[in-house]
C-alpha cells in the first residue's frame, strides 16, 4: 500500500498538473480523438507514480484501497475525495462544452453552499446529535444511489432526526 505521504504527493502533483494549460490540451485532445478521459487521467497518475519510484500498476490498484486502509484517518480521507472530486471535474471540463461545464460548476457550488450551511446548522446541537444527523444524510444518500441532489438535509429533516432522538 502507498504510504499517506506517497498518496498526498499523488494527490497533490494531480491537481497541480491537471490545472496546466498543457496537460488540459492533452485532455481535450484525446477527447478529440474519441479517447476515454479517464484513460488519460490515470495515464498522468501513472506518470506521476513513475516520477515517485513506485510501479503504476501498484499505485493505482492502491487508490482502490484507499476508502479501507486509510478510512480511520479524516484528512487523508479528505484529500482523497478531493482527489476524486478533481479528476471528475477535468475530465468534465474536457468532455463538456465550455457553457455546460459552467452550469455544472455552478450547480455544483450551490450545493457546497447548501452543504455548508447545513453543516454550521448541525453545529449548534448536541454531537450525539450530530452523528444521528450525519446517519440519516449518509442512508438518504444511499438510497438515492449518492446523487449529489441528496447529499443535503434541509433544516427542517435535521431538527425531525433530533425530535426522534428525544
């Protein structure tokens, strides 16, 4: 398994390289060139893992396993789903028309804004509380097969999870 520094300079040398112009352009192309997006993507992990001395074949099966070596550590989780998170968004803006992935980068940043603000509501009450609401979110997303749509509770689902605690 890659050690948690391996991985955060993995995740860290992604987002930096994917955010160069070049590297965008090589993206955009291989779109062009009916090329899967996520095959260029893990072709720079897989660059970015030789540059670090690891075998990419070991490397990537090793991001598969990240969720259950590393689920106890918060931050590298964090990191981790950051790390998703981006690849989803440069294989977006290469695959999307520039108007398309505007709107869906909007849409997404009105749901962090949503999240946000459901979580600063979840910090006045009670950490028993707090974890009773994080359940419910957690199986409201399960059940709408971790749409995004339903990766927020509403104030008034929060204050119903913490009657039915009462």
């Amino acid at each position: 398994m890659l050690s948690r520094e391996q991985l955060i300079h993995l995740f860290n040398r992604f987002s930096f390289l994917t955010s160069q112009p070049d590297v965008k352009k090589r993206i955009v192309d291989a779109v062009k060139d009916k090329q899967e997006t996520v095959a260029v993507t893990t072709a720079i992990q897989e660059e970015i893992l030789l540059e670090m001395g690891v075998d990419p074949r070991f490397g990537i099966s090793c991001l598969g396993k990240v969720n259950m070596v590393y689920e106890n550590d918060r931050d590298l989780m964090i990191r981790f789903y950051g790390f998703v998170a981006k690849e989803e968004m440069v294989c977006d803006e290469a695959e999307l028309e520039p108007d398309e992935f505007a709107e869906k980068m909007h849409v997404q940043h009105k749901l962090q804004d949503q999240q946000l603000e459901m979580l600063k509501h979840m910090r006045k009450f009670h950490p028993d509380d707090q974890t009773a609401i994080l359940e419910m979110l957690h199986q409201q997303m399960e059940n709408a097969n971790f749409d995004n749509s339903a990766a927020v509770l509403s104030s008034e689902q929060i204050q119903e999870v913490v009657r039915r605690r009462i």
